[in-house]
C-alpha cells in the first residue's frame, strides 16, 4: 500500500486557555502536540491510510510524549530519533479576536533540526510512496540537507513529492532567507500547497494570477491555493478547478491548512495515485478533493487546537452529506 512520509518539525504547542488573548496576557496553558508535518500525517492516519514521521526529538519528557501521541493516533514512529544534543522545541500560542493565532517559537536549535542525512535509509520508501514537508525546518541546519536526501530517495522510488511552504517568519533571521529557503525547494515538487496570505511574498508577484503561474517550476504540477474561509483553487498548468468552501464558527484556526492539505493527500494515496497519473486524476476528481479537503479543514477550526480538531473519515463524510454534497 501506498504510504505518505512526512518530514520536518513535531513539538510541544502551549496552546492558551484564555480566549480571544494577546500572548503577552496568557496565564495558563495546555499542551499538545504540534508542527505541521506532524499534523499531516496524523491526519492521514486519523482517515484510515499510511503515515509516518521521520525527524527528531530531544531525549526527554516531551520528546516521550510526542513519539506516544503520534504512535497512538496510528502514525508509523519507527523512523523518529531521540537525541541529548538538543532539547525537544516548544511553541506557546495564543488565539486572537478574529481566530488567528499568535506564536513564539523556542528551538535554538530544537532536536529536528539536528537531524543529520546519514540519518535516512533509503529502505523507509517503496515504490509510489508520498513524501510530504514544509519550510519550517529548511533554517541553515543539518536538517535542511536531510530534506533533500529524503526528496532524492523518494524520486529514485518513483514517488510523489508535496510541499506546503507554511510560512513561519518569526523563526527565521530575515524574511529573505525564508523565502530564498522556499524557492529553492519548490522545483522539486510534483505538488504546492500555498495559501493567500503567503503567495505574494514567496513569488514576488502582486497579480494573483500571474503569481500563481510563476509556481509551476521544475517538477511541480499541481499547484493548491487555499484562501481560508472562501475555499481553494487546484491548478495544473492546463486547467483550474475551485470550490468556495464551508461556512463554520472559527474557534481555532491551528491546523486549518494541514488538515487541507492532509485531507487531499489522503484521497491520493488511497487511490495509489503515481507521478505521472497526477494531472489525469485531478481532472477526472477535481469536485471530490477539494469538497473533501475543503470538509477536513473547516471541521478543523471549530475545535481547539490541531490534534483533537483533526476529524475522522467519517465526521467529515458526515458533515459532506449536511452540506448536500
């Protein structure tokens, strides 16, 4: 069977108990389990398919807790290292007013980004598998290089590769390094997932359109625009499909993207669906995963944080049927 492989950052979200809250104003907290890599490929897990996580956490309570969370919601944890070089990273997050979020990051460095390439086994990947990862974990680190050997095993597999950029300044030096960062791994993408929010600054390009064209570079070719609460576009370099999504009362954004992203993952690796079979399934189930993705990601945000918000097959296929689809 087919399986996704995520790659990148897991660790501890102090999420606030005080709603509608400055950071700075937050007295207690509540952990859980974050970082998007991690939240894809619980989704997928949570759906019923394959998953696994490959990074690194620190050889310590937290980094204990998270190999248990992951494992007991079905993601393979036989690829994640521990180590004492470094603790496990810890972001505190507050919800605002309006449902976004306000983070501070503590890794500097954090145990993933110590994640050397000698750590990757070509074995962990069959034929068709699907390798997932974001940007936050491609800072000047051994784990930046860990990436690419990852994406060079799963090409040699014949796999797929899917990048959600998930822009996270406040972890990077300068903005510019961020975004060199991103366009230096998009080429080697067979599908991007960019958000409204993030397409001007990653391709320098304020017409929307034009934008959006500029992403099909290298290997890409598929290209997900989600736009929040209005839904998403798929683009190949042919056609474009969209769907406005799903009207909802936000409680928490976190997650959101990753349960998109996941929700549409989950559709592919279920059907097998290879490299070059991309394009020709998207056309033919286009209506399909963006109802199903755009389903997951507005289910995600009525609860409170990611991991307990992630829904299951069948909330989703339930709350597809409430919406007459």
């Amino acid at each position: 069977m087919t399986k996704l492989h995520a790659i990148g950052e897991v660790l501890i979200d102090f999420i606030s108990n005080q709603k509608q809250c400055n950071l700075k104003d937050v007295t207690t907290f509540e952990k859980v389990l974050g970082g998007a890599p991690a939240n894809v490929a619980i989704s997928i897990a949570k759906y019923g398919a394959r998953s696994s996580l490959i990074t690194q956490v620190g050889k310590d309570g937290f980094g204990d807790y998270l190999i248990e969370t992951l494992a007991s919601n079905r993601v393979d944890t036989s690829y994640i290292k521990q180590t004492k070089e470094a603790n496990t990273g810890l972001a505190f997050v507050s919800v605002q007013e309006n449902g976004e979020r306000d983070f501070s990051f503590f890794r500097n460095p954090s145990a993933d980004l110590l994640l050397k390439p000698t750590d990757i086994k070509k074995e962990w990947f069959e034929e068709g598998d699907y390798l997932h990862f974001c940007s936050v974990d491609l800072v000047d680190s051994p784990m930046k290089q860990t990436h690419k050997e990852a994406i060079k095993f799963v090409k040699e597999k014949g796999g797929v590769i899917s990048f959600d950029p998930n822009v996270r300044l406040s972890l990077w030096n300068c903005p510019d390094k961020c975004k060199t960062a991103i366009q230096e791994f998009l080429p080697f993408a067979n599908i991007v997932k960019v958000s409204d929010e993030e397409l001007e600054f990653i391709t320098e390009e304020e017409n929307e359109a034009k934008a959006l064209e500029s992403l099909f570079i290298g290997d890409v070719q598929v290209i997900i625009y989600t736009k929040g609460k209005d839904g998403a576009i798929i683009l190949t370099k042919e056609k474009s499909f969209q769907h406005p999504g799903y009207a909802v009362k936000v409680e928490d954004t976190t997650g959101a993207g990753d349960s998109f992203i996941g929700s549409l993952l989950y559709i592919l690796v279920c059907n097998h669906v290879r490299k070059e079979q991309l394009v020709p399934f998207i056309f033919e189930n286009h209506s399909k995963l963006l109802v199903f993705a755009n389903a997951g990601a507005a289910l995600t945000t009525t609860g409170k944080g990611a991991l307990s918000s992630l829904p299951t097959l069948e909330q989703v296929e339930k709350f597809i049927k409430q919406q007459g689809e």
